[in-house]
C-alpha cells in the first residue's frame, strides 16, 4: 500500500497545478529574501541578492508553461479563469517579470536601498499580475 501511496504522490507532484505552485514558493520565498534585505532585517548580502534574481528571472520563464487547458482546477489552485481567456497577456507578465530580474542582476544591487529599488519594481509586477490571474480566497 505504501507502494501505491508513493506512486499517486509522485504523479500529483507532477501535476501542472503541483508544479506551478511550487514555482510560485520559490519565486514568493526569493521576494521575501530580497524583502529582508531591503527592511534591514537581514544584512545585504550579494549572493543571496544574486541567488533570489536568478530564481525569479529562470521561474518566471518557466512559469507560463504550467498552465495547459484542463488545469484551470483542482490541487486548490489560485489560478484565475482569466489566465486561459488572455494567455497571452498572462504569458508576457510572466516574462516581463524575468526579463526585469534579469536587467536589475545584470546592474548588481550593491546596497539595502538598490534592492529596495529592486524589490518595488518586481513586487508591483507580481501585485499587478495577481490582481488579474489569481483568485482571491
């Protein structure tokens, strides 16, 4: 039985709802690593910037490609009818979003205040993109 049980976790895992929220936690926890930094709870600290940058910008590329049509439910997910009907909208947020992690790493914040600069213009793309992709709950 445990055999089985292993074996529907690993597909679940694989599921385009599995994954994109999964995506989501990284992209969520490299916002609050650079968050820390820009309130001053967590020292500036170049490679955690560095890492936090690169994580956003490879899973905001990825992102789009988790959303196939008949994934618009189950696995609890946020995701937002509007998503499938303006696909392509959805899909140049996502990688507005990267392309802008990647220019902000590319100029290397080098102080608390650059990546507070950072973390306000990649923050108002996650809340704008949220306000019209994601179910409130």
């Amino acid at each position: 039985m445990a055999i089985c049980l292993g074996a529907a976790t690993a597909i679940a895992a694989d599921e385009p709802q599995a994954v994109r929220q999964a995506q989501m936690k990284q992209i969520g926890a490299s916002i609050g690593a650079l968050g820390a930094i820009a309130k001053g709870e967590k020292p500036y600290d170049a490679e955690t910037v560095k890492k936090a940058l690169s994580t956003i910008a490879t899973t905001s590329k990825d992102f789009p490609n988790h959303f196939p049509a008949g994934s618009e439910t189950g696995q609890n997910t946020t995701a937002a009818p509007a998503i499938w009907q303006n696909m392509d909208d959805f899909k140049a947020k996502s990688l507005k979003l990267a392309k802008d992690a990647e220019t902000i790493l590319a100029s290397a914040p080098a102080d608390q205040a650059a990546v507070g600069a950072a973390l306000k213009t990649l923050g108002g793309e996650c809340s704008a993109c949220h306000q019209t992709y994601r179910l409130k709950r």
